[in-house]
C-alpha cells in the first residue's frame, strides 16, 4: 500500500485490511507515519465512545464499533517511511518492474503526491496520482510540488467548479465573529478537522493577537488529537515554508502556543465548557460534526442565538456540517433534534485542497499527460472540472471513473 497522506478517508480502514489479512507494507512519508497513528487511535476512541453512548439510550438496539483501539495498534508494524525525493534523491523500489518517489503534495503536513514508474515489457510508463492536493501561500507548509512528467495522472477534484478566495480574508473573518462574540457575550463553536486546520487557525489567530489585532478571550481547543498532532508539526519544521521562518521560526517562538490558548484534555474539561459563559471560542473536531467532542458544543450551542457556528472548511454531502451549511433549520444530534438558531457562517478559504485554477495550473505543468482520470470529488466538481480539461487539450482523455471501472493506460 502507498499512503499519500493521513486524513481519516484515506487512512481510516486500514485497520480494517489489516484484520482481514493484508501484511504488506505500508509506504508513507514519516510525518504522515506519526500522524495516521495517532488519527486512527482517535477514530478506534470515538467509534468505542460512540457506540457505547448509543446503546447507553438505545438498549434494544445495541451497535458496535466498526473497529477497536487493539485492531489499530497490529497495523503499526507495517508501515515503511520513505522520505520526499527532494530530500531522499532517491527512488523507493517494489519490485524489479515498479519504483516511485514522493513529491510534496502541500495539502497537510506530510501529504505526498506519488509518482510510479512502471517498466510494462520493455516500456517504462509514468502515473501520478496527487493523492489530495494542497495549495499556493496557505499557512505553514511549502507550496506543492509539481511532477514535470507523466503519461496518467490520477487528480483529485474537490474543488474541480470552484475558486477559493485569498486565504487573508479567513483573518478579517475571524476577528470579525469574535467581535460579534463579544457584543453578544457568546460562543463562537468551530468545527475543525485536528489535522491541518486547527493547527491552520491557531496559527492566523496567534498572528492576529501578536499584531495587537483581536482582542482577548479564551480560545479553547477541545481536542487531544488536535494537540497530539500540533505536537507532530512542532518535529517537522522542515517542511515549513518560509513565512513561517518569517513569522515565529527565526524568532524561536511556536506559532501553536499563545496566553489565552487552553488546551482541553479531560472530558469533565470539555463538558464544563457547556456552562461555561462566553465570549468565548471552542475550536473542536471533527471538521464536518460528524463525531466526536464537537457535537456535544453544538447540541448544547445550536439554539441558542448569541451563539455563532463557523464552518471552516469543506462540508461533504450527507454530513451535519453539510446541513448546516445548507441553512437547516433543525438537525438532529444523537438522535434529537435541536433548532438552529445560532448564526451559522461559513469561510472555505483555509481549504487545503485546490480549486480549480490550482488543479488547472498542476495538470498543465505536466509533460507527456495522455490520461487524466478526476477522482475525489462530487460529481458536479469533477463535470466542471473535466469540460476545462477538454477544453485546454482536445487530445487528452479524461475519465470520471465509476466504481470497479477499470482502464488501460
């Protein structure tokens, strides 16, 4: 298995393959290593919470955890750190007929674009697969890096009919709900995924207060997985890019720690934030409220108007966060439905995939490009995506693969 990166959709059932058998290696860059393990730990806790939650209220009914904390730590001893190219210089062999290398992908901290080289009888074709693709200028992480040669490349396309906004209006964004915050003397709750976006947020918030530009209130992070992870990127401050030298690193100052900055660890903690009276933040995960402490904030917050919900990121179809978005006017959590009349705002621009201009820029970059298959992405956003692909190059094919589809490249 080639891992591109640590996000819960792309790591998260390893578990399950390794239950059912898989004792292959794992290939991934170390970042990702350290971070997956962690993010699997958490997925194991919240499924085992979940559960045991659900048939607390529902003793008729009882469900039971897709996997457990002893299934995610036999997936340890299979994974193999292979480091970017730009660092290493070198290929990482399979076998005698198929090699690859990373590239940096820029998307969260570790990401990796995967180049494979595959001598098919006498003829060496080259695949990329982006895995999911970062981003110019965003905080922290150097810009991805581009492939200069393939003959398919497999892309991703969240955003394939979108562009995002400059990443400075999530500043003025932020400072703005949390001065409404404190007019109203309320919560801003921010669902945010622990990898990559909360790390994203302390960052911009912590340039904020050291500018004298926000005022001062508490800004809890509810979630251990997210201080585990802030954790990891405090070891990898060589993927950094520069305006992060710029910022803190030449200064030896950590842009993840400020005063006002409470890290909660105990879930008596975190239910104590319920009655604790604003102004006030909680950034918690997960990013779409789809498990996890921050449903509890949003079952205890949603209706109650002082209150502001802000949506930092990409909402997948058939999530709470996706309803919220939506403009919902009751959603249900943990089977109870709660009105919603907390101010819901929204601000994709710390997004870390790429939009449209960004994919665009990235296929074109590549010589060779016969293949284009879009992948990771609704089906609308790949549409957008594959008639500016045909549009661009007449000659290159360009597929929306459908489950079990199959091609010859």
């Amino acid at each position: 298995m080639i891992l591109s990166h640590a996000h819960l959709d792309h790591c998260g059932m390893i578990p399950i393959l390794v239950r059912q058998g898989f004792r292959g290696k794992i290939y991934a860059t170390p970042a990702t290593i350290d971070i997956a393990k962690y993010i699997m730990q958490d997925s194991a806790a919240i499924q085992e919470n979940d559960a045991e939650y659900y048939n607390r209220h529902n003793k008729d009914k009882p469900i039971s955890p897709i996997y457990t904390a002893e299934d995610v730590l036999k997936t340890f001893n299979y994974f193999e750190p292979v480091q970017y190219f730009r660092n290493s210089g070198k290929w990482t062999q399979i076998n005698k007929d198929v090699r690859f290398k990373f590239n940096d992908a820029g998307h969260i901290l570790g990401s990796a674009v995967t180049v494979l080289e595959i001598n098919e009888v006498g003829t060496v074709k080259t695949i990329a697969y982006t895995g999911d693709l970062g981003r110019e200028y965003m905080p922290i992480l150097k810009d991805p890096e581009f492939v200069e040669e393939a003959q398919a490349l497999l892309m991703e396309c969240t955003y394939g009919g979108r562009l995002h906004r400059s990443v400075d209006t999530v500043t003025e964004e932020l400072k703005s709900a949390i001065e409404l915050a404190i007019i109203n003397k309320g919560k801003v709750i921010v669902p945010a995924f622990a990898l990559g976006r909360t790390q994203e947020l302390i960052y911009i918030i912590h340039k904020l207060i050291d500018g004298g530009n926000l005022p001062s209130i508490p800004i809890y992070i509810d979630s251990p997985l997210g201080e585990n992870i802030t954790e990891v990127y405090a070891r990898y401050t060589g993927d950094f890019n520069d305006a992060f030298w710029n910022d803190f690193g030449n200064k030896k100052e950590s842009p993840f720690d400020f005063k006002n900055l409470v890290n909660i660890q105990s879930v008596g903690e975190s239910k104590a934030l319920n009655n604790t009276s604003g102004p006030l933040m909680i950034i918690s995960a997960s990013g779409m409220a789809e498990g996890g402490r921050i449903l509890h904030h949003l079952k205890n917050s949603i209706s109650d108007p002082k209150n502001i919900i802000l949506l930092a990121g990409y909402q997948a179809e058939n999530t709470l966060g996706r309803r919220l978005e939506e403009g919902a006017t009751s959603v249900k959590i943990y089977d109870k439905e709660y009105e919603v009349h907390a101010k819901i705002l929204k601000s994709d621009e710390l997004s870390a995939h790429a939009d449209q201009n960004d994919l665009f820029i990235y296929m074109s970059h590549i010589k060779g490009l016969k293949n284009l298959f879009l992948i990771h992405g609704e089906l609308p956003e790949a549409s957008a995506f594959e008639k500016i692909a045909k549009e661009y190059s007449p000659n290159l094919s360009v597929d929306i693969p459908l489950s079990g589809q199959s091609f010859d490249i």
